[in-house]
C-alpha cells in the first residue's frame, strides 16, 4: 500500500468515515486514485495470494483476507477448464478468484 493510501485511512481514521472532513474529501480522493491507475484499477491482494486490478471506488469491497480457509479448499480443487457457478455472488470475490483459478496454466 502507499504512503498516500496509509496516510489516508489514518486521516480516516482520526476523523471518522463519517466526519465531514472525509465526506468533502472522499470524492476527490476516489477521482485521484482513478486517474493515478491510469483507469487500469488499483492493485489488490486477497488472502496473500490472488491478486486482482479493481475500480478504486470499489476497493473498499474486495478484503485483503476472505475467508481464508474456504478459498484454499476451492483453490485445490478447481482446475484448468473447469466451469464454475458463484451463485448469490456478494461482491464477487470468489467469482474472481474461480475465474483466476479455472484459467490458471497447468
């Protein structure tokens, strides 16, 4: 994570998600990281492992740690080719990951 991003969250932080400060902030921020990734979205980490380029308005959405041990069970199982279906998909987390996992080389 950057120096920005970790000076952020503990302004965020101090002040509180819902203080007026971050409120006025936030849209400026969000329009900052959009154009800092170049539109190609902001690096994330799931679980250590799976890494994904996602829309930095959303980032908040997507966890560093997701179910840690229901991702390695899937992660062993799915392999090259195969089809998937995430129904009821919160956010789509694991929809990503099978979809990393079912195109993985062999």
């Amino acid at each position: 994570m950057g120096v920005s991003r970790r000076a952020v969250r503990f302004v965020s932080a101090l002040a509180g998600d819902d203080s007026h400060l971050v409120k006025t902030l936030r849209p400026s921020y969000e329009r900052l990281l959009v154009w800092s990734t170049r539109g190609q979205g902001l690096l994330q980490t799931v679980n250590g492992r799976e890494r994904f380029r996602i829309d930095p308005r959303h980032r908040m959405h997507l966890l560093e740690t997701y179910e840690p041990a229901v991702a390695a069970y899937l992660r062993e199982r799915v392999r090259r080719g195969s089809c998937c279906v995430n129904a009821r998909a919160h956010f789509g987390i694991y929809t990503l990951c099978l979809s990393e996992w079912a195109e993985r080389s062999p």
